[in-house]
C-alpha cells in the first residue's frame, strides 16, 4: 500500500522505529544545541521578544565576541608612554612658545618643555618603540596597533570620560558597552553582557559612564567590586531556593499585573529582567570569581605573586576578565586601581606618579594578552587600551603635564587587528595630529565594526531622531585592520 492510505494502516513496532530513526537524532541534537556548551544555537534560531539581552547576529560577518577595554584613567602621557620624541631631550628646558603656537591649558601653569623621564626600546619584529614604563607589553608589541593619531573634544576630564566613554561629551546618554548589548545580546544568559571591574577608581563622571542612557535598564553596566564578594547581595539570605524561587515568581507576576493595566514600561520590564538575572548570578558569579582552579603559573603570569598590592588587584581584574570572555560576557570594562598618585592624572611628580599606575598595569596587561593567546581567545577576543586624552611636551609647572586634546597615543590587539603597526603620526613635540586624525567616533566605529555592528545603523529613536554612539561622524580605522 501506498501514498497517503499508508497511514491509516496499523504498523509494526520496527517500522515504527525505522521511519522515525533520524528524528531521534535530531531531538539529541536540538537538546545540545541548546545548552550553553554549543551557545544556545536553537535560542539565537528563534530568539524569545522578552529577553533583551538574548543574542541576535548584527549585520556585518564579526571578527570578535567579546571586548575587553583596559580604561587608563586620567589621561596616559604619549610622549613618554608610545609616541617617542628625541626632540623634547635636545630642547629641554626651553621655552614653548619660542617653539610653536601654545594653546591655552586647563591650569594654564606652563611651564618649560619638559623632555621624557623614560628611555624608549624597540620591541619585536616590527621595530615599534615603547617606552620604559611598558617592559612587559612592550614584548608584546608585534600584536598591538599603535594609533598616535588619536584626538579629543574636550580638555577635562568628565566630559572627556563622557565622550570616550558615551560618544558625547554630556551626562546621561548611552555607553558604549550598552549600546553594544542592545545590539547584540549576550551569549551568556547567567551573567550580564556588560561588566565593569572596579580596580578602585570611578572616574571622573561617576556611574554615568556605564549607563544606559535613554535605552533599556537591561543594557547598563554591572558593576564588580575586587574581593571576595564582588556584589551585594549575591549570596542568598532565604534559607531555601524554594523559597526564594516562590518569591521571584511573586514579583514578577506583580510586576507583570502592572504592565498588563499600563501597558509597555521600560523600567518595570527591566526590573523583570534584572530580578530574574539576579537570581541566575548568585550561582553564576560565585563560580565566576573563584580564582581556585586556576594554576599557580598563570596567576604568576598575570602578577598576583607580585609585592605591589596595585599589581595584584589589577592582575586579579584581567584574570578575571580572560574568564569573562571564556563565559561569553560581550563588553568588560576594567578601571585602574588606586595608587598613591593621582590616577594617570600627573600634573605634578609625573615621573613618580606614572611609573605607579603603569607598574600597577604593565605585567597584568601582557599576561592576559598571552593568556589568551594561549587559549585560543585572542582571535576573536579586542582588547582597547585608551585613556580620555593625552598630555603636554611641556611641563605643568616644572615637573607634571596638562591635559592635552589634541593628540594622544592609544593601542588595539585580538580580533581583526594587524598587529606591529603603527597609524598615525604627530609633531616633532607630540603636541598636534599630522597626519591620520583619528576621533573618538572613529575608535566606536571600528569596535563595533570587529563585533559586526554597523555603527551607521545601530540606532535607537529618542527625541524625535535616531540617535546612535557615533552621532553623526564615525570613520573604520581600517589602516589597523588585518
């Protein structure tokens, strides 16, 4: 028999099994497929409307998954960290304005040029010169981009922060690592896509850098304090997980009450989200931060053996990071601990002060680009290194640096980098851009670029207009791209 009367006709139990033989596979497969091991593959098939941070392709092929932007707060000088100048050592001690037009600075203390402290070495194949603040990542240097063309639009440092970090100099828009959740999600579902390591220092700015502005509360940043307890809250105080499950459930069926009578209500359907991932981190986290099973040669690698507290806390934040990125965590934020100077922010004792915050960072940074090197991560994996802006060639006074916009030196390496280049120059001081100008909207445009993002395109309406972190500029570096 045969066509469709077979169906109606009673079967053998083996025929049964034998038609249906493929089909077991597939619901072997589908099971895997959506777990987290094989990264919810049937999730980001059919995405559920109510999670906002559930993962969904951008439009571009991605080079990365994950980003790890390595914050130097207060603003690294260029010329005594990747962007030699031998002149300043011939004109020490002179005057500036005898040299070039000096624009006006935000102390306007202006002292004499002020030559580099710091001997510079060639590092790697590639010849890059890094200074002496930098002997660990200078050995890296082969795999980062060096951009020495980067400039600022504001001289001081919270609307500076804002800028870097937002793509606008004002209070209260979206960050960076928001804008990059709201358009891709999270692969990782138990913990948040965007994490902020406190090493100690909030910038100037405050929390208002990590925000999520005018998109949804899901999107903002979490941040993770060092120790042992990096949130509040994140051990349970009910005395069973039943009972602390029966609550959730209440909340949310209250919450949930609510927008049927109001309808759409962004703080109340992210308040559902955030109960909800709250409650997957107090297993998730714990798990996280616990440094135990890693091996005593890659805690010397990052530095937590080191006898500078700093360098421990710092070591422990890129750790930490590396196993974010194994998790799927889309956007880690690290900020600086606090060293005895004043953030990178040396407008007095520079020699002092810089050599604090880059001993604090400089072993830590190379062991995790090492780490991940090793893991297999670093492909798909871009770490920015970047501080708000750069300093002067002459001296603050006699022996510190001013806020300098209109050049400094940041780097890029992992997914889609070239490493061993160099992009950009400035003058013979270090002072002004002279060739490939490089902006803030410029750096937003490429990281998303690497994420697949299309920054013209990732937009949310406020206002009345789209709005997007590259506003109405934004230019792909592509000289840094392999």
């Amino acid at each position: 028999m045969s066509g469709p009367h077979r169906l109606t006709c009673r079967m053998t139990r083996r025929e049964m099994l034998t038609m249906c033989r493929n089909g077991f596979g597939g619901v072997a497969l589908l099971g895997l497929m959506g777990s987290s091991t094989f990264g919810n593959m049937v999730a980001q098939v059919a995405p559920p409307e109510t999670n906002p941070l559930h993962p969904r392709p951008g439009g571009l092929i991605p080079k990365a998954r994950s980003i790890i932007f390595l914050y130097m707060d207060g603003g690294v000088s260029q010329v005594d960290s990747f962007d030699p100048k031998p002149r300043l050592a011939r004109e020490n001690g002179e005057n500036p304005y005898d040299k070039f037009a000096v624009d006006a600075t935000q102390f306007n203390s202006i002292g004499k040029i002020l030559q580099s402290p710091w001997e510079f070495r060639r590092y790697g194949e590639s010849g890059i010169e890094v200074s002496d603040l930098f002997p660990h990542v200078g050995q890296c240097v082969d795999d980062l981009a060096v951009v020495r063309s980067m400039v600022a639009d504001f001289p001081e440092h919270t609307n500076a922060n804002y800028f870097l970090h937002t793509g606008i100099g004002i209070q209260g828009r979206p960050s960076m690592g928001a804008w990059i959740n709201y358009g891709l999600g999270s692969e990782n579902q138990d913990l948040p896509g965007y994490v902020v390591l406190d090493g100690g220092l909030i910038p100037p700015g405050g929390l208002d850098n990590f925000n999520s502005g005018f998109l949804p509360a899901a999107y903002q940043g979490s941040i993770f304090r060092s120790g042992d307890l990096p949130l509040p809250n994140i051990e349970p105080q009910e005395p069973t997980s039943d009972l602390q499950r029966r609550k959730l459930n209440l909340m949310s069926r209250t919450d949930r009450h609510l927008l049927g009578r109001i309808g759409h209500a962004d703080h109340v359907e992210s308040a559902i989200t955030n109960y909800e991932l709250a409650y997957r981190m107090q297993a998730s986290v714990p798990e996280l931060t616990d440094l135990s099973g890693e091996t005593e040669a890659t805690k010397k690698l990052y530095g937590m053996d080191s006898s500078d507290p700093n360098t421990r806390i710092y070591a422990a934040e890129c750790l930490l990071a590396r196993r974010l990125v194994e998790r799927g965590v889309r956007f880690i934020e690290l900020t600086c601990p606090n060293v005895a100077a004043d953030r990178w922010d040396q407008h007095s004792n520079l020699k002092e002060g810089h050599e604090l915050n880059a001993h604090a960072v400089d072993q830590p940074i190379a062991g995790l680009i090492r780490d991940l090197k090793g893991r297999g991560l670093f492909e798909d994996t871009l770490i920015v290194w970047a501080g708000e802006f750069g300093r002067t060639p002459f001296a603050q006074g006699t022996n510190g640096r001013d806020h300098n916009p209109s050049a400094f030196s940041i780097w890029l390496a992992g997914a889609g980098i070239k490493g061993g280049t160099i992009y950009g120059a400035t003058d013979e001081y270090g002072y002004r851009v002279t060739d490939k100008e490089t902006t803030i909207h410029d750096l937003h445009a490429t990281m998303l670029h690497l994420l697949g993002l299309e920054h013209e395109h990732l937009t949310y309406r406020f206002s009345g207009r789209d709005i997007r972190l590259t506003d109405v500029g934004g230019n792909i570096i592509q000289g840094i791209l392999s």
